[in-house]
C-alpha cells in the first residue's frame, strides 16, 4: 500500500517540469520579439529625426519663397514706377520738339527778314534748302552771316537734344534692368517651388514608412504582450497543479499513517517488539521515500523558477559615421553658416551680410575662397573663367561646380567629396547636398572648374 502511494507521488510531481519547460521556449521567442521592437522604436526615432530635420527645410523654404515673393512685388512696382516716369517724359519729349519746331520757325522766319532786308541770298537758300532739322542746323552753322541771335537758339537747341537723348536712354536703360531682375526671380522663385515639392513628397514618404513600422512596432508588442499572458497562463497552472499534489500528498500520508496505526493495533502484545522492529524500517523508507520525493521536487521547481525568470537578453546596435576629411579651408570656412544662414539675392557684398549669413551662391563661393587667400569674383558668369575646366571624372574637393537651375549655370558652389558640394542654396541658405541624387543631380551641367 504504502508502495502503491510513493509511486503516485513520483509520477504527479514530474508534470511542473515539462511546463517549465514551455515557459522557457515561449520566453525565448519573447527575447526574439523585444529584440524587433527595440529595432523598429530605433527605427521610428531616426525618421522622426529626418522629419523634424525636413520640416527645418520645408519652413527655410518657405521664408525664401516668402522674401522673393516680396522683391517680385518691389520689382514690379519700380517698373511700375519707372513706365510712369517714361510717360512723363515722352509728355516732355512732346513739349519739347513742340518747342524745336517752334525755334525752327524763328529761324526761317528771321532768314526771311534778312533777305527782305538785303542779306545774301545764299543764306536763304542754304537754311530752306535743308531736308531735315540736323542737315538745317548744319547748313545754319556753316553760313559765316548768321546773326548772335540766332547762333543762341542754335545752342538752345542742340542743349535740348542733348538731354532729351541722355533722359531717354537712362529711362530706358533703368526699364530694362529691372525687366531682367523680375525675370531672374520669377525662375528662381520656380527653382524654389521645385525644391519644396521634392520635399514634400519625400517627407510624406517618411511619414508613411513611420506610420508602417509604428503598426509593426504594434503588432510586435500585442504579441510580446500574448506571450506574457501565455507565461502567466502556465505559471498560474503551475501552482494550481503543485497545490492540488500537495493536498493529494497530505491525503496519502494520513493514509498511509492510517493504515499503519490499523496494522500495529492487530497484533498481539507479544509480538509488538517484533512489529515495532519490522514497521520501523518500513516508517524509515516511507519517511525516506518521502523526503527524496520533496528533495526531488523541490530541485525540480528551483530548476524551473530559474528557467521562467531567466532575464532575456538585450541586443543593442551601435553604428558610427565616418568622419570628414579636411578639404581646404575654402570649404571648412562655410562650414560656421551651416543651418545658420539665409539666401538673398545680391547678399554676401556688405560685411552686414556676411556677420549676419546672407549670401547669393556666387558671393558664398568668392567668400570662402577669400578666406584661403584667393580673391574670386563674386559672379557666376565671372566664376567660369576663375580657373580652367577639367571633366566631372577628374573633379576633386575644391573644385567649382555649375548647376542649370533658372537659366544655364544659374547656380554655382563648391566640391566637397563623396558627390556632395557647399553652397548658398535659395531654399536653405548654406548647406552641404547631394548632387548625385535627387534635384541637383537633375540640374547639374557637369561644368567643373579648378581655381588656379
């Protein structure tokens, strides 16, 4: 009987141990899932830095598209202006040629009063014989009679010419500048446009590729969170089974300690030493077997409990960049107006300008040359011929680079290696970008200049 009772013992007390054995399978594969969660959390805060860095882009493209939104405004408004001044003087080039005509009716007229009078007939023939107003002052210039008078209107007359011709051409002149003016900003307000579309559109992909891993980063979680539930689940049996063998055990030792005590009270008075002797061996393997049972399962839990509450293992990535090589001072000289200046149009020619980070692309470039001790022109037609051109194969760091953006090398910057260049940029003012993808790698001419 009391046989019988150890072996149900060993055979109850085994079961923990094989659910021990899941938890340790199902904490496993949570060691695997927290270790995907940690990469797309590292994932979504790399993109919320791209976005936060690309809203910075967007808002400086903005602020640009704003101010040469404004100078179109301004520019419009002084051709404006300057059409009105125009008019004025076309009214005055009117009143003026009225007043020619006029002085040229004089001078007929005292040419007649000087051959009613007896003057030289020549005289008259030469001034009406003229077939235009300069042929007329030049024959009235060459007849040796004409009066003081008339060598006064003579003067008044070629004054007159003089300056409508100098007001004429300055009008005109002053028009045709700020013609061009409107023309070069309304291409690169477009160059602007175009910038802050490719922005845009790579921002909504960020924002999409964020949105696809935070609902990764979800379902990884529910499911970390599901094979929590399971580990509990299986640790809740576990204590439930170990309480119901417990209670089993207590059964079948007041069973056993029953069975004994009926045995012992059977025998006769005579034979009681001989039972005591006989039963104590069997009271010694049971209280042994018992004790072995507790050992054996208490060694079974501890080894369980190790197992479950194994810590999982932390994967941890690190990555490094590789550093810039120095390329000239020319270059590292703009590297202080990174993120720290503004494009404007004409800038970087006042020492306002350059303190304050205000530059067009070509004035960026003879700045920074200047701070290497060479003197560049401040203009991108100027700087084509500021060295000698070799192909884009051979181009180095330093080397001057050209862009067809509004109109032909509309844009110019600086080589820094690795298919990137510094430049004054109208959508981000001084900036390091990428001319080997996306919009400069469209624009660029492959123009390559090396300063001599």
């Amino acid at each position: 009987m009391n046989t019988t009772i150890m072996l149900g013992l060993g055979s109850a007390f085994a079961i923990p141990s094989v659910k021990a054995e899941s938890i340790s399978d199902i904490q496993s594969q949570r060691t695997g899932v927290q270790s995907d969660i940690s990469e797309a959390e590292q994932v979504i805060k790399e993109l919320k830095n791209e976005q936060s860095k690309m809203n910075s882009q967007i808002a400086q493209i903005e602020t640009a598209m704003k101010e040469n939104d404004q100078k179109i405004k301004d520019t419009k408004q002084e051709v404006n202006d300057t059409e009105k001044d125009i008019d004025s003087l076309k009214k005055e080039i009117k009143a003026l040629e009225e007043r020619i005509a006029k002085r040229e009716e004089v001078l007929k007229e005292r040419a007649l009063s000087f051959q009613e009078s007896g003057g030289d007939v020549d005289y008259l023939e030469v001034v009406l014989g003229s077939k235009s107003f300069g042929e007329f002052v030049n024959r009235v210039g060459a007849v040796a009679t004409i009066v003081e008078a008339d060598q006064q209107i003579l003067k008044e007359q070629e004054a007159d010419k003089a300056d409508l011709e100098k007001k004429q051409a300055t009008v005109e002149k002053k028009l045709q500048s700020l013609k061009d003016m409107e023309v070069e900003l309304k291409g690169m307000q477009s160059q602007i446009a175009d910038q802050k579309a490719e922005t845009v559109k790579m921002k909504a992909k960020s924002e999409k590729k964020e949105s696809e891993t935070a609902a990764l980063k979800q379902s990884l979680e529910n499911k970390d969170a599901g094979l929590e539930a399971q580990i509990a689940s299986i640790r809740e049996d576990i204590k439930k089974e170990e309480e119901r063998k417990a209670s089993e055990k207590a059964e079948l030792d007041r069973a056993a300690i029953e069975v004994s005590s009926s045995n012992s009270s059977s025998e006769e008075s005579s034979n009681s030493s001989s039972e005591e002797s006989s039963s104590s061996p069997k009271g010694e393997a049971s209280a042994s077997g018992s004790s072995k049972s507790k050992g054996e399962s208490s060694s079974s839990n501890s080894s369980n409990n190790s197992s479950a509450d194994k810590p999982a293992a932390s994967i941890t990535e690190t990555s490094s960049k590789p550093s810039s090589a120095n390329t000239g001072s020319a270059i590292t000289a703009g590297y202080k107006y990174i993120g720290n200046s503004t494009y404007k149009f004409g800038g970087g020619r006042t020492a306002s300008d350059i303190a304050n980070g205000r530059f067009d692309c070509s004035a960026f470039v003879a700045w920074a040359y200047r701070q290497a001790g060479v003197n560049l022109p401040p203009s991108t037609d100027a700087l084509k011929s500021a060295g000698r051109q070799v192909s884009k194969s051979q181009m180095q760091p330093g080397d001057l680079v050209f862009f067809n953006t509004y109109k032909t090398d509309g844009h110019v910057g600086i080589y820094v290696g690795g298919g990137k260049f510094i430049g004054s940029q109208s959508s981000t003012g001084v900036a390091i970008a990428n001319m080997d993808s996306g919009y400069w790698a469209g624009v660029f001419n492959g123009r390559v200049v090396r300063v001599n």
